[in-house]
C-alpha cells in the first residue's frame, strides 16, 4: 500500500551537487565461487550444484575454446563487457574476507611452484593461480586500476610493506627485483588505491578486532605505507557508515587515510510466492538505507576532521555494495544469485542514491563483477547478462562524469515492510518514486524509479530556468516488464532496455515497477 501524495519532480540544473565520480562504476572480484576461476580465468569444474534459481546446468560446462581467451589466458569475453560495455574504471582484488587469511608471496612467481593452500573464509581450497601479477596485467587489459586490499588478519605489518614495495617500488630492492623478475619488466605496478583490511569488525572474519585495536593497528600500517610511498591511497576499513565502529575508526584515522569504506547489501527477503509482497518491498526500497547510512556517516567524518582540524575532505569509498538475498546466493553454491526485475529496480535505486551523494561518495565497487552475486553469469562459451545488468549500463552510459543537480521529488510513500525495518521508523517511509539528475553540458539526463509494484505514476516534470518546449526530442530508455518477478535467462531475455523517441511533455507516465531514463537538450 502507499500514500496519495500528488506526484511532482523538480530538477534545478542550476544547483550542482558534485561532479558524478567515474569510480563510482567499479568493481570488485574476490576468490570465491566462480569468480576468478570460471570468470576471470576459464574453468570447467563444476564445484557447485546448480539449482533452478542458478542459470548455468551443469551440461553447459565444457572446455572454453581458446579463440576466447586473451594471450594471457584471460576470459576475452568477460574483459570486453566490463571494458568496452561498462566500462569499469577499477577494480577491488582479493577480497573480500578471503584477504584475511590470504598471503600476496603465495601467488606470485611460477605457477607450477606456487602454494595450494586452506581457503578458510569460504571453505574451499586456493591453489594461487591468479596473483597479483596476473591481476594487474588482467587491468591493463581491462583498461581499469588496481585497488588491493591488505590482509590485516593473518597478515604483518611487514608482509603488507613488502607487497606495497613489490607493486609500487623503483629501487635496486628486493622486492622490486622480485617483481622484475617475476614480470620481466622494469616499470612497477603503480597500486594506488590500498584498503587497510576487510570487515575486520565481523565475527565471520579471520582476525575480526574491536574498533580500538583496528584504529590503533591501521593508523600503525598507514604511518609506515606511506614511508613507502607517500603517493598512495590509503582506505580505512569502515562498517556500513552507521555505527560506533564507524565513530570510532574515523576519529583515530581521520588524519591518516584519504577514504573510509562502507559495506552494504539489500535484496534480502523469504522467497515464499505467498509473501510476494513482502519479498518486493524488503528487496526494492532497501538502498534507501545506504543513502540513510551515508547521510550518518558524513557526520560522523565532519566531526571527526574538527576534532583534529584536518582541512583535506575524507571520502566514502562504498567499495562492496549490491543486491543479495543471502538464502539463495550461498557459499554452498558459489554466492551465485538469478535476478528478476525488482532486483533491478534496487540496483537502479542503489545507483541514484550514488548520484545524489556524489559529493561524498567518490568510490563504489559493485560485489561482485562476474558469477558472485553479479549482473554477469558466465558458461564456458557466453555470457548471461541478468536483469541488474541494464540499470547499471544505463547509468554508466549517461550520467557518469556529468554534474550531479539537486532534485526535489513529492510521490507517494510505500506503508509495507522495509529492510531494515528502520528505513520507514526512522528515516520514514520511502517514495515510490525514486530519481536523480545530471548534467553533460547542456544534456540533462533523468533517472526515474518507479517502485511502485501495482500502480503506474503520471507526473509533472518541472526543469527550474530552462527553455524546454513541447515537442523536443527525448530519448526514452525504459527498462519493464508486466511481471517484476520475470527473470533472463540463456534462452530468453526477459528483461532489457526499450529505446524511443518522444517530445518533451509536462507530464510523463511512468509504469509501475519500471526505471526510466530520460535524455534531453536543454
């Protein structure tokens, strides 16, 4: 049910936000699943049963054909719809709670020599195939940076030095040489980006610490990275931007790292058809949490920069963030989740909340780029795009880089479930309507959710000191269908987007559980 509130959307071009960050497209792989081994790398090991809600059976796994791989043995296929399709800016590795009990000297070198070891996160065994090397020469060919997160579980302060020293060092150094040697090339990595750990407030996490001994050991492992190269940055490890870990991890860091992370996921609910409704709502108005957690968090960082006078901005970097319901991707399966419609939605929802927090959010890494969790599936020979794939193409596309401008939107208000259940307790209950709008120039483009699972939305769009007259062209990108559950598959795709042209009107339709974006010269 929702409120009758009368629709309206305000757009004032003349209230910039932010320039909209590219590293908001980023993304993170991890090993987990088949992520790197099945995704990055080809595999025909079938280590996980599939379900109906797993679109690969298992009669679909035979050897890759070389013709699809890059020299280097990468999936070819794989790097050009992140490169060429979405172009993904950078790219988190290793993790993810496996870089809490992963050591970099174990994937570097030969491979036939390298370790086979435990995998204690997930339960499965590494044998170390994929180092850092094979990564960074897997982001060159990707056209994206390196972000490495160090293992401030089992690892050392001096591990975590020799790993940057071996990325990024010139000497005539150990480290360096072994790179050298390792590459046969003399020009370093140049890792700019390093997370100073992962969850290490989780109790599922391979050394998880209290708020204290963290902020205590990182601004420790800050002081000393930068003796090793002061270019770098540095990205402390946050939790979801809300909490007392948070305070507290910003107020001792604050003056030491140039962004604090923030892990976040929605999309979790029963998958019980009786409960439809209640699925919808807990999985589509979820990331108004983020944009709640964020508004938390940039409170919680201004403090902390008064207290010690620290003028330099601190950033967000929401570098795990997606859609998840935790009951069907699950380590038993490789976290491999089949979207439908409404998780699309969430992810359109997800990416405004990215575009109106554009002045604070400078980094988001989608969880996870291919298998895990992902809008890409892969068989041995393709690649599924799923529903989540064409909101995030979309946004991508049209309204990175451009200039982030304030909206004002009146819509009716969801009455159901939310999760969190304090999104409509505290923060309220969310609209229907969810948008954002940017910038390019003199092109304004809008982006419109419509969460709303039964009723369709006519609304009065009003763009403050523009010229626009009835009858100027617009390009409609519409993604809908008539069932939100409907989900692509190998043999069909339900869901993609739908391009028209249409003249600009004063009032537009949008359908019920649809996005819409719209692209217009002012």
């Amino acid at each position: 049910m929702a409120s009758t509130t009368q629709p309206r959307i305000d757009i004032f071009p003349s209230s910039p936000i932010s320039p909209v960050s590219p590293l908001l497209f980023s993304g993170f792989i991890e090993h987990l699943g088949r992520c790197i081994y099945g995704g990055i790398l080809p595999s025909t090991r079938t280590t996980f049963p599939y379900t109906p809600r797993n679109p690969c059976p298992p009669s679909e796994f035979t050897e890759t054909p070389k013709t699809l791989l890059t020299p280097q043995g990468f999936r070819k296929d794989v790097i050009e719809v992140l490169r060429d399709e979405l172009g993904v800016p950078m790219v988190r590795w290793p993790g993810g709670n496996f870089v809490s009990s992963y050591h970099w000297e174990d994937g570097v070198g030969r491979r036939e020599g390298r370790r086979r070891r435990m995998e204690l996160a997930w339960g499965f065994e590494e044998g170390n195939e994929f180092g850092t090397d094979e990564f960074i020469e897997w982001c060159r060919e990707a056209a994206c940076e390196p972000y490495i997160c160090l293992n401030m579980g089992t690892g050392t302060l001096a591990e975590a030095l020799h790993w940057v020293e071996y990325c990024n060092g010139t000497g005539d150094t150990y480290y360096a040489n072994l790179r050298r040697a390792n590459t046969g090339r003399d020009e370093p990595h140049n890792v700019k980006y390093w997370g100073l750990g992962n969850e290490v407030w989780g109790p599922w996490q391979v050394g998880q610490q209290t708020a204290p001994d963290y902020a205590q050991k990182a601004r420790q492992w800050a002081h000393a990275i930068k003796l090793i190269d002061p270019s770098v940055k540095l990205v402390a490890c946050g939790e979801t931007g809300l909490t007392q870990w948070d305070a507290t991890v910003l107020d001792a860091l604050v003056d030491k790292v140039d962004l604090h992370s923030v892990h976040l996921y929605t999309g979790f609910g029963p998958r019980d058809r009786t409960q439809k409704e209640r699925e919808y709502g807990r999985g589509v108005y979820g990331p108004d949490a983020a944009e709640y957690a964020l508004e938390i968090a940039r409170g919680l960082i201004n403090k902390a920069r008064v207290a010690k006078q620290i003028s330099k901005p601190i950033k967000i970097a929401f570098d795990e963030w997606g859609v998840w319901d935790e009951t069907v991707g699950t380590a038993e399966n490789g976290l491999e989740q089949f979207y439908n419609l409404a998780d699309a939605l969430a992810m359109a929802s997800w990416l405004n909340v990215f575009v109106r927090q554009s002045d604070l959010v400078d980094i988001a890494c989608l969880a996870q780029s291919i298998n895990v969790i992902s809008p890409l599936i892969t068989s041995p020979t393709g690649i599924l795009k799923q529903t989540l794939y064409y909101p995030l193409y979309l946004f991508s596309k049209y309204m990175r880089g451009g200039m982030a401008v304030k909206v004002h939107v009146d819509s009716p208000t969801f009455a159901g479930e939310t999760l969190p259940e304090w999104i409509s307790t505290i923060k309220g209950a969310p609209k229907t309507l969810d948008v954002s709008a940017v910038l390019h120039g003199k092109s304004l483009r809008v982006a419109v959710v419509n969460r709303s699972e039964e009723q369709s939305a006519t609304v009065p769009i009003r763009v403050a000191f523009a010229q626009l007259r009835e009858g100027v062209e617009v390009e409609v990108h519409e993604i809908w269908h008539p069932d939100a559950t409907v989900r692509n598959g190998w043999q069909k795709e339900e869901v993609a987007v739908k391009m028209r042209k249409e003249g600009w009107k004063e009032e537009w339709t949008f359908k019920e559980h649809s996005f819409t974006l719209l692209v217009v010269d002012l």
